[in-house]
C-alpha cells in the first residue's frame, strides 16, 4: 500500500526552503539526490485531496525529485519535486508506515513547513525592499508587520 501525498503550497525560492529547514526542522537532513525513499509501487489505493497525483505529480515519477529530505530512524523521505505547472516545487512524501512521523513533524499537508517558509519568506522580502519587519506569535497565529523605514 501507498500514500503519497504532495504539499499544496509552492516553494519557490530552495535557498530559502534550506535555510528553513536547516534552522528550524533540525530533524530533516537536504541531500542533494534524484529520488526519494517511498514505498516503491503505487497501488491506486489512496484518493483524498492531497494526493499527489491530485495535485500534478505523475505517479510515474513518484521517487524521483530535486532534492530529498532524510530523517533519522524514518525509513521513507521528503522529495522536493518540479510542479508540473512550472511554479516551483512541492514537496512529496509516502505517509504509510513509519511515513507518518514524517506527516507529523511537517505538517499534514506540510502547513508547519509551508508556515515557516512563509514566514521567512516575508522577512526576506522586506528587509530586501527596505522594509523594518516586526513579527509576533500567539497560539493561534503568526503576524509579520512590514513597516518602511
């Protein structure tokens, strides 16, 4: 049986999606491959909305990727793949298993990585544009004030 399941947000910028990683996913590792570790068959088994299929990755090319995201004691990895849009990259995973831990530690759909990408994205955008950037947290949400200098 397999699961794979592919994030809904694009990330666009790698250098970017690295430094996220490396400073607040200390659990993942990047390694700069051509596939991923997964289940290896695609069994037609799983159909909800974050499918990776459903969202443009060819079950073909289910394994291979850009890069992929290693964590210790997980037998299954994160592949960061092509969109077949051609608006950057998603990332892509087999949650079956212990592929689940892998769900947990990013998010469902990725919303924890997806967040933190974002949120570095805004800082970056506005330190580059002159910008001050104020940012505050609450349980519920995470605000990036961007104000001109």
């Amino acid at each position: 049986m397999s699961h794979v399941v592919a994030s809904e947000i694009a990330f666009t910028d790698l250098d970017l999606l690295k430094k996220v990683i490396a400073s607040l996913f200390p659990k993942l590792q990047w390694l700069d491959k051509k596939t991923y570790e997964w289940v290896g068959r695609w069994y037609k088994d799983y159909h909800k909305e974050d499918a990776a299929y459903k969202r443009g990755i060819d079950p073909k090319d289910y394994g291979k990727c850009h890069a992929a995201l290693h964590m210790d004691g997980v037998e299954f990895e994160i592949g960061v793949c092509k969109r077949s849009d051609g608006n950057g990259y998603s990332v892509v995973w087999d949650f079956v298993g212990d592929g689940h831990r892998l769900s947990a530690y990013i998010g469902d759909n990725a919303e924890k990585l997806a967040c933190a990408y974002s949120r570095l994205y805004v800082e970056q955008y506005g330190i580059e544009h002159g910008y001050c950037t104020c940012t505050t947290e609450d349980q519920d949400y995470i605000t990036v004030e961007l104000n001109q200098v």
